[in-house]
C-alpha cells in the first residue's frame, strides 16, 4: 500500500473490528431483479419469459428487489432508488430496460447508458451517473429493431435509435456521503443537456422489501411509511426508524410494495394501491396512490423545470433513528467525503501512474464496488413453493438446482455486474477478489470464505457455479485468489489460509472423483466458463460415445494442486501438521503434469496442447484448435526455494525419491537454477523447451499477441478453420474477434477470438512466476519474429499495458474500447466515462458483450497498480 489512506482506512478498520458498521449500508440493491432464476416458477425454466421487464413496475419480486443508483442495508429490508419521468415515456423509468438472448441478436443487453463513477471500501462516499433521453424512451424500437438483426450484424443500441441527437437528454449525477453507518447524505444533479428548457420529474423512492406476503408462520409483519411534508418516515420492527427527508416541497406519494393482480393477471390483488400505484398516478392520473399517505413504498415527487445548459440539484438525507435537517452540515459531509476520497485513492494508485491510468483505475473500482449485491435465495423454498402462492409445477423437482436444496443465501455478495448477471458466479468471483483486495482485503476474503460455507459448498465438496445452474463446472480458481488475497493483505492472516484449505481439500476430492472418468489424471469438467471456445458444447453430450479429455481442465487441476501445495507451504512454516499436505499436492500435482504429455494433450509436432477426444471404441481425435485452452498449462507452475525445502525434510526427501525414481517426471519438477543466492526449483506442468515452443506461438502477432492483449483464438484461424467430422456432422472452429456467428451458449458470449481478462490475468501472472525462476537468463523474442528478445517481466509488463490501453486515451484521442462510437469518443460529456465490458474485439479492442462487467474487467486496476509500482514492492504470487 502507499501512504494511509487518513479516514477511509480507519473506517474500513472499524468495520473490521466491528466497532462500527460503516459496510451495512451500501449499493447493495440490484439494477435488474427481473428475468433471473430466482423469480422464475415456470415449468420449464424459461426465467425472462416468466418475470420480463413489463411485469417488474407491477409484480412484487420475492427474493431481492431492484432500481436505479439504490442502495439498501445489509438484509435488504428497505431499499432506496431513483425514479425518473420526462413527460414523455409510456411508464415511470424505475429500473433499466434490456433484452435477454431470445430477444437480443447476441445475447443478454441492456439498452441504457449508466456509469458507477466513484465509491469508497465502505460506501462512505458514492457517485452514479446516468444519461436519460428527454424524448419518448424507445422500448419498442430497440425491441424490433434486434429482432430484424442477424448474428452477422451488430447489436442495435440505444444510440443507435436517434434518442440522443441534438444532445436532447438528462445527465443525472447521485452522489453519496455517509455522515454515520447509518445517516446518508444524498445529492442528486440534473442536468439539461438539450437545447430548450425542459421538464423532469424526478422521484426519489424509499421501499421496503415484500417479507410478508408468502404466507410463512410467524412473517406476516408489514412494516409503515407514512409521508409528511418533505418527509417519508418509516418504521420496521427490526430497523426502527427511518426518515427520508428532502429540500424544498416535494409532494409524497405513497402506495404498497405488493403486486398489481389485476393488471396482470385479471385477479384482486391484496391492496388498493399496488406496487405501480405512484406510476399510474403520475403518468394517468389514476386514484392509484394513498390518500391517507401510508404505505410500504413512497416517494417525494419533485418537478423540475430547467433551462437548456441548465442545472438542477436536489439535496436529501437518510438516516435511521432520528429526524435531522437536511440541510444541517450536508453540504460539509459531502464536501469531506470527496476530499477523503481523494486522500484514500492517492494512497492506492501509484504516483507513476497518468492521469488517465487514474481516472480508469477509480472508475474499475467504483465498478467493482457498486457490484457488491445483495442475493437472497433458499433454493428448497424456492423448489417447494410458498403456502400463499400457486404451487410450482412438478418439473422443478428434477429441474434447474433441483439437487441444491441445501443452499440458502442471504448475503452482500460481490456479482459479475448488477444488470448482466446479478448473481455471482464462482470464478467471476475469485478475480473479483483479487481487484477488491486493493481496497478492502477484508471483504475480499469473506467472499472467498462465504462460498466455502455449508450453506453455498455441496454436501459433495462442489462449489456453486452461479444460480443459472449450481451444477455447472467452473474452473478451480478459489486456492489461486486466496493466495493472491493473503498476499496482497500482507500475507499474514494465517487463519483465514487455513479455512480456505480445510474447505478446498473437499472441492479438490470433488474433481478428482467427478472429473477424471478414467482415473488417470487428465480431467475433463465440460465448458469451465469458455462457453463456445470448441467446436462443440464441452458439457452437453458428445457427438459421439466417449470422454472428451480437456487441456484447460487438466491445466486448472494442475495449477490447483500446485495453490494447495502453495498453502500448505505458508501454513507449514508455522505448522509442521502442514508439511503432510504440502507432500500429498506435490505428488498430485507431479502425476497431472506428466499425465498430459503421457495421454496426448500435448502435440510434440505442433508444440501445443490441445483437447483430446477419446472414444468408447478405442479411437482417439485431438481437436487441433490453437485457442486459450492449449496455454492455460503455462499457469500451472510455481517456485520452491531451497530454504523452503531446508525447514521440509520430508518435502525435500521425497522430491529427491521422484528425481532419482521416476525419471518420467524430471520435466515437470526438475528444473533447478540459482537465484538470489540460493537455489530454487521450478515446479511445472511444461518444461523449458515446452515452454518457449508456446511462447513463440503465444506472443506472435499473427497467433495470439493482440494490440490490446491475447486473443483466446488464434488468428491463424482466420485463414485456416478448424474442422472435425464427428457421428456423420462436421464442426468448425473460425476465428471471429467479435461477436460471434456461432449460437453455442445462447450466443451470448465469444471464446473464438475476443481478448477476455482474467484468462489474460491468469498467463500475465504465471509468465511473473517463470520470471522469478528464469530471471535475466532467459530472454525471449517478442513479439515472435520480431527479432527483439526481452525478458519475461518486460514481456508481463507489457501485455499489461496492452490491456490498460484498451481503456485510455491514445495518441489520436480515441479510447479502444468504445469502437467506432462517434458519441463516446467525440462528445465531451461521454467520452470519460468508461465502461468495463465483458471481453473486447481481437483486433480493434471495441468493447463487447455484457458493459458493466467491472467484475472481472476490474482486473485492470490490479495489471495498472503492479506495473506502476517498484519491483521490489511486488507480492509474490
């Protein structure tokens, strides 16, 4: 860390200790509750289908609740949000509007233009901002319009409509300022971008979560919100009190957080003024709102009139207990917070790093942090159905999760973005943890922790996937980020190491007894999160009878045996208990790597290693595609100094036995140089001459090496598909940089060429750990034919910087990652605010996919701290 970072780190500190809960409230409410899992009681499982955006203004939801810049405690008992109309839209804008995959051309999409531009650890200070066209939002257009497109043709975004010419939109800027854990300062700026004055309704919304509806003993408690003035004070029986109060005279409006039956379904409903009470009152003047004033959702309606180039703020405060002055110090709050902030990121982000390195790096964070969700979900109730409710079909029983009754969450949980995938996904979560760990290493390892709990890890030893199926089979990256974490917070919680492992020794059993159907350590695992990177779905059923044997499964289960080994290593120092453990995952680990080159995954010929199918009558197919999947074996390897081995006997005898023994395995634990003063030993699921043969591959232009990072398809490819005939079907693998043609997955997602980051992340650092053996010594040529030879760092360093430029200014003043977007590269008002999208075109670097995945994308700020500060500085990893 640089410098302390002053008042932010003491709360982060407090909160730690749990002197003061300053992490209870936070971005904690999700920007789409529709269309998910947890809502979806249809038969067969089609979630956007069964709860789509048009019933979301109307239907309660029953697991978490959504909207625009919300925040919520830790429980999601009460949420507040924004609501906007201008005048012109058919319905209140509450929530964002996008397509799923059946809609959408590609995939899942939202059609809004939002920005989560800055936040703290703790949420002590927040900002969103959000662009809202002042003419008639185009639902229906960006519907038709996707519709009519094929899988050869871009997405149609919302700029793409018109909407926003002649700069006729809202910029509308929310920022936050915590004075206590509990008492939120809120300021809200709008500002009229058009060229005539123009009207905005803006509805700051206070609700509270339906936990009384479903008809369970003993939870039929409805908590209060009753409007006064220029206040909504609420009351719940575990919160106690809470007061929205807001400048000036704005009008509340109170209505019920239940669902409006009739509308929807032609049936009464359990309240006069439903959930799109305030919505149907504003826009049609319906009896739809409280005239007692009294609900369980209200707003303070405020009507704003502004000129062109004009500005409109508006300041509110929330708090729970007591009743305070809006005005009294809220201007000295939110002035304070800022400036903390400020001192906070100065001690984060390196002196060495530009001004436009910085402004992405804080930005990557706010993303990363504003991702923190809460998710609730029991699976058996949600299985079972609740009294009050229409019992779901039979299918669900041997449907989706049907074999996850046990898991029941309840938690802040940090999700790939909170529109895309509002739910988090395992391996998302682990690079997640690693930017978090920057920041807040203490919330970075409970959420490594809390999926290894016995409420979310199976009974089996699997861990959850993500809510769209548990079941499904991500790669094993938690040891990865737990040693990553331990190390960037010090490397010295040594309990939180030890929980970690006892956990993960189950997942690991789980692999080796699920996943390696010949028991001859080649593993399979079906997709591992590459979704369409072959030429046919890894976790469907094969074209024909067989096992196929995966090259990135075995590298993962390799690479995993060599963070346990890591683990048990640290825990050993302390620990003799420890060195039993550190032996068992050498050993696993030394029978892996050499079972890849002994069963096929590597080709001498081709110098790569590819994915082998086996079939039930004794044939064997390599699937020769030079993708991402042939260099994860480059990840798996780790470095063993000597004084380790000195404090281990029975680690350093038995290494010595496999040496003199099994000659086989010299390749993968024989490697020894001299570094530092001391010896050190290589351990590694490739050799040297291996090595450098992928390399040459890796880091060639016309292969893998990208402008702006490594393509997860080599663009040899191009010119040269990839075809296999399989049960009388051929299938062909094409490099495809963008989007891709292929509807695999739904679509919704390329491996076939994009540059995706952790993948990128996961290569940067083991070329680190190569380094740490090879130092000077080894120089290699790069980029590949160039006739330029460098070191490895150097190398590391900049695939890094490729990677960073995607996001900053270059020497023509164009971002990468905006494409051919005149809007977002020209327009001054747009061209700052970055997006962290899902993976990135091979070629051009233009942003694809899901747009605020600042989950993983967040990796960013990590690749731009580590190459800005000084070796010397840097964990080991």
């Amino acid at each position: 860390m640089i410098g302390n970072g002053g008042a932010e780190r003491t709360r982060l500190a407090d909160a730690d200790a749990g002197a003061r809960p300053w992490r209870s409230w936070g971005p904690y409410l999700s920007e789409r509750a529709w269309g998910t899992v947890r809502e979806d009681y249809s038969e067969y499982g089609t979630a956007w289908d069964y709860f789509p955006h048009d019933h979301a203004r109307s239907r309660t939801y029953r697991w978490n609740e959504d909207g625009m810049a919300g925040i919520c405690d830790d429980r999601q008992l009460f949420c507040f949000a924004l609501a906007l109309w201008n005048g012109r839209d058919p319905i209140l804008k509450e929530r964002m509007f996008g397509l799923g995959g059946h809609d959408g051309n590609h995939g899942e999409d939202v059609k809004e233009y939002w920005w989560y531009t800055d936040s703290t650890p703790t949420h002590s200070w927040m900002g969103w901002r959000y662009h809202y066209p002042q003419r008639a939002f185009p639902y229906r257009d960006l519907v038709d319009g996707n519709h009519r497109r094929g899988r050869d043709e871009p997405e149609y975004e919302l700029a793409d409509t018109g909407v926003f010419d002649e700069d006729r939109y809202w910029s509308v800027q929310v920022d936050y300022a915590k004075a206590d854990p509990t008492d939120m300062c809120i300021r809200i700026t709008v500002v009229n971008r058009g060229p005539e004055p123009a009207t905005l309704h803006l509805l700051p919304t206070l609700w509270f979560r339906n936990t009384w509806s479903w008809g369970l003993p003993g939870r039929d408690y409805a908590p209060e919100i009753r409007g006064a003035g220029s206040t909504l004070v609420a009351e719940h029986r575990e919160l106690g009190r809470l007061v929205l109060a807001g400048d000036g005279a704005p009008v509340p409006l109170l209505c019920d957080n239940e669902t409006n039956a009739d509308r929807l379904f032609g049936l009464p409903g359990r309240s006069a003024f439903p959930k799109d009470g305030i919505n149907d009152h504003l826009l049609h003047g319906h009896a739809t709102v409280n005239p007692d004033g009294v609900g369980t959702k209200g707003a303070l309606h405020y009507t704003l009139e502004v000129p062109a180039g004009g500005e409109a703020t508006i300041r509110l405060r929330l708090t729970a207990g007591g009743d305070l002055d809006v005005a009294d110090g809220h201007d000295a709050v939110m002035a304070c917070r800022a400036r903390e902030a400020d001192e906070f990121f100065d001690s984060v982000i390196p002196a060495g790093a530009s001004e436009d390195e910085r402004r992405v790096a804080r930005l990557g964070i706010a993303g990363v942090l504003w991702g923190k969700q809460f998710f609730h979900f029991d699976v058996a109730r949600w299985l079972d159905g609740d009294p009050a409710s229409p019992p779901p079909p039979a299918s669900r029983k041997h449907g989706r999760n049907s074999h996850w009754r046990h898991m029941n969450s309840c938690d802040v949980i940090s999700m790939p973005d909170p529109w895309e995938y509002p739910w988090y996904a395992a391996w998302d979560l682990a690079f997640h943890a690693v930017t978090i760990a920057r920041v807040d290493p203490g919330f970075a390892k409970s959420q490594l922790l809390l999926l290894l709990r016995d409420w979310y890890l199976h009974p089996n030893g699997q861990i959850p996937a993500y809510e769209w199926a548990f079941g499904d089979v991500n790669p094993p990256v938690h040891a990865w980020a737990a040693l990553r974490v331990f190390r960037l917070d010090g490397g010295r919680d040594y309990d939180f190491l030890e929980r970690v492992l006892h956990k993960l020794l189950l997942n690991f059993t789980w692999w080796v007894n699920r996943k390696d159907a010949n028991g001859n350590n080649v593993f399979e695992g079906g997709f591992l999160g590459l979704d369409n990177v072959g030429p046919f779905d890894r976790s469907a059923a094969l074209p024909v009878a067989g096992v196929l044997e995966q090259s990135d499964g075995t590298a993962w289960m390799a690479m995993y045996a060599l963070n346990l080994l890591e683990i048990a290593l640290v825990l050993a120092d302390h620990d003799h208990v420890y060195e039993d453990i550190a032996t068992k995952f050498f050993e696993h680990f030394a029978y892996i790597a050499e079972a890849a080159s002994r069963y096929g995954l590597w080709d001498e010929h081709d110098a790569f290693f590819y994915d082998v199918l086996r079939t039930v009558e004794g044939h064997t197919v390599p699937l020769k595609i030079r993708s991402v999947v042939g260099l994860l074996p480059l990840a798996a390897a780790t470095v063993i100094p000597s004084r380790t081995l000195r404090k281990l006997p029975d680690l350093a005898n038995r290494l010595r036995w496999f040496l003199a023994n099994r000659p086989a395995y010299t390749d993968v634990v024989g490697a020894a140089a001299s570094r530092f003063g001391q010896r050190v030993r290589l351990l590694s699921m490739v050799g040297t001459d291996q090595f450098t043969r992928i390399l040459s591959r890796m880091l060639s232009p016309g292969e893998f090496l990208g402008e702006y990072g490594l393509r997860t398809l080599s663009r040899a490819h191009l010119d040269e598909p990839y075809t296999v005939h399989l049960g009388g079907s051929d299938f062909t693998v094409g490099y495809e940089p963008g989007e891709s043609a292929s509807g695999l997955f739904g679509g919704n997602s390329n491996w076939r060429g994009p540059i995706w980051f952790p993948v990128n992340y996961v290569l940067i650092e083991a070329l680190r750990r190569y380094a740490e053996f090879y130092g000077d010594a080894l120089l290699v040529e790069y980029p590949a034919g160039s006739g330029n030879r460098t070191t490895l760092n150097a190398i590391a360093d900049d695939l890094s910087r490729r990677l960073i430029r995607l996001f900053t200014v270059d020497g023509a003043g164009r971002r990468p990652v905006f494409g051919d977007s005149a809007l977002f590269q020209n327009d001054p008002h747009w061209r700052d605010l970055v997006l962290f999208y899902e993976y990135f075109h091979g070629d051009s670097g233009a942003g694809l996919g899901a747009s605020h995945q600042t989950g993983w994308t967040a990796l960013v700020v990590d690749l731009i701290l580590e190459v800005h500060q000084d070796r010397s500085d840097r964990p080991r990893d």
